[in-house]
C-alpha cells in the first residue's frame, strides 16, 4: 500500500475526525480507522465538484441507499393521494351536463359543489380541475376540517388529556389484548351504515378512492335515498331525521356526500 508522509499536526486533526465519525456512525458493532477518515476527506472533495454527491457514509457500502432516501422525501411522498390520476379522471368529465340524465355521472359543477369549492361559476375548466384536487387533497389529510373535532392527542386548549395520562396500565393492557379485542368487537353496536362508512374511508386511502368512493355513493346508501311519489323525483334520507329533495341522482349524490 502506497504511504502517504503527514505532520503531526494533519495526524491529529485525521484522529479527531476519526473520533467524530465514529461516534456518529460506526455504533457499538463497527469502526471507523483512518483509512477510513481519509475516504471521508475524499468524498468532501468530490462533493465539492458534484454538488449533488452525499459525502456521507453508507451502511455495508450501499450508495444505492442515500438516493431511495432522496426519492422517498420528494414532494410527492406527502401526497395524501395521485393528483395527476386526480386530474385525468376529472378532466375527462363535462363541466356541466346541458341536458342532465339521472344515470350520466357527476359533472365537474357537481363534484365541486360537493366538495364545497367556492367562486366555480367564474372558473376555466383547468381551473375548477386543480381547485377540486386542492379541495380533495384538504379534505383526505383532515377529513373532520369542516367540523369542530381534532384528530390529535391534546384538548382544545393545548393541554393533554387528564384522562388519558391517568388510564391504569392493565387498561391499556387490555386493549392490547387480541382476545379483548375479538370480545370488545363482538360487543359493540354497529349497522351496515358503519360498514359503508368504513369501506369509504379504506378507499380514501389509495390514489383516487375518495373520488370512486363519491362516484358509488348511490349503491353504497341506497338504503338513504328513493324515488319520490310527488313532484321531487327523489327523496334523500338526512342523519336528523328530515328528508330532502333532489332534481337529479347527481344532487342526490352531493347530499349523500355532504351528510354521509
């Protein structure tokens, strides 16, 4: 192996940095030496000229890593859904139907109204696409926003729950428990409208199953809604007991939307 002849003072300065990369990376298993520290001194250079090169170590040698690790922190790995799927499926919509058809799907006006976008009638059709996205994207990252219920481990005034730090050990305990769980679940009181509320926020969780699960809603609550027997064409079911009229199966998806 070729030498490389140093003073006392570049020896020092290697055995510090030695010392600080293994402290940071090599852990109780591994080592850093100063071949080591020299390959790190080499890589600070080539970074230098490569501005996007990471001189940084990698585990077993794997360079391959840091650059999944880049990829994985894009803008789109917040992303609660694809928009750009979002916006094809939308864009292949009408923005609105001249002549409506109970069984056409919803238009854009509709989809938007459902999700409450506002200023729609002065929107291109791009426009109102991306505002639907946007709207979407705010409702599956904070789907009660529209409601005064947050979704977090703190009360509204920014304190933790009493209750919650008080609960005795063996409760949670409990919880943990498959077998209290099997029994917990055989216990409770739920219907088919529970079911169809939980299967819409499963679908919620892939790229477009918000939108499929909007564009189903008439088979997932067929038992909320009916054709009406005077002039309204149909009757919409609302959670306080009241009962709404709708002109088209698109309102009547949007109120099926808005109060399910």
């Amino acid at each position: 192996m070729p030498t490389l002849d140093i003073t006392d003072d570049q020896a020092d300065r290697i055995e510090a940095l030695r010392e600080e990369l293994a402290a940071a990376h090599a852990g109780p298993y591994a080592s850093v030496d100063r071949e080591d520290a020299v390959a790190y001194l080499l890589d600070l250079a080539a970074a230098v000229d490569d501005p996007d090169r990471l001189a940084e170590p990698t585990a077993g040698g794997d360079e391959s890593r840091g650059d999944a690790a880049d990829a994985s922190d894009g803008p789109e790995a917040d992303e609660p859904f694809d928009r750009e799927r979002a916006r094809e499926l939308l864009s292949a919509r009408n923005r609105r139907h001249t002549d409506p058809d109970p069984d056409d799907p919803m238009d854009l006006s509709d989809i938007a109204s459902a999700f409450d976008v506002t200023g729609r009638s002065g929107m291109t059709k791009a426009e109102l696409v991306d505002a639907i996205v946007d709207a979407a994207e705010r409702l599956a990252a904070d789907p009660f926003a529209r409601v005064d219920i947050e979704l977090d481990d703190e009360t509204g005034d920014g304190t933790e729950s009493a209750e919650s730090e008080t609960e005795p050990a063996e409760t949670k305990s409990d919880e943990a428990d498959p077998e209290n769980a099997s029994d917990d679940a055989d216990d409770g009181e739920g219907d088919g409208e529970d079911d169809d509320d939980d299967g819409e926020d499963d679908a919620g969780d892939d790229g477009t199953g918000q939108l499929n699960a909007m564009m189903s809603l008439l088979d997932t609550h067929a038992d909320k809604w009916r054709e009406g027997d005077g002039d309204a064409r149909y009757e919409v079911d609302l959670p306080d007991g009241s009962v709404e009229t709708a002109r088209t199966k698109d309102d009547v998806r949007a109120l099926l939307f808005r109060n399910y």
